[in-house]
C-alpha cells in the first residue's frame, strides 16, 4: 500500500509526498487527512483505466492504482468538518516501470 498524508498548514492544503511514486499492478493507494477539523471530500482527475475502486474512506480517501508507466496530475479536494469552504490542491502520481 502507499499513502499520502494530506494537512492543512495557514489554510493551505499540502500533500505529502506532493509526488508519489508507485511501482508495480494493483497497488492500494490511501490519502489520510491528517489535521483535525477537516475531510478529503473528492478526489478528482485520475484516469479510470489506470486508478479503479476510488471512495472514501473515513475522512481520507482511497484507489487503486492497476499499474502502467506515467504521470498524472490530480486534484485533492478538502473541506472544514462543518461551515466553510472547500480547498483544494494539486498533486501528482507517477507510476514507475517494472524493474
């Protein structure tokens, strides 16, 4: 499995690794959201031929990855656990050839 930890620093959404670099088929993928009084809401821009199965997942969020080389941008979507509005940031997954 590979996980991105996602916070929110001065109301700015950051994830961490802001890359993340997958190798291999069929790998899970789970973004934490790790500062209290926020949730992932969506995540968005991910291919359906590559990344399968995306839901939440508590306040965090899941996919898998079914593998095959290249990059792709992504959006991840938060929002305050009660009044306010959504954020959002945009990071990357790099899925990485079979060695």
């Amino acid at each position: 499995m590979a996980q991105v930890k996602v916070t929110v620093v001065d109301d700015r959404p950051v994830c961490d690794p802001e890359q993340l670099d997958v190798s291999g088929n069929n790998v899970n993928i789970k973004w934490k959201m790790d500062t209290a009084g926020w949730s992932i809401t969506d995540i968005t821009g991910l291919p359906a031929d590559v990344f399968e199965d995306p839901g939440k997942d508590g306040k965090g969020y899941k996919v898998k990855d079914k593998g095959g080389v290249g990059e792709w941008n992504y959006t991840v979507v938060l929002a305050p656990d009660g009044e306010g509005a959504s954020i959002s940031v945009d990071p990357s997954i790099r899925n990485l050839p079979d060695l």
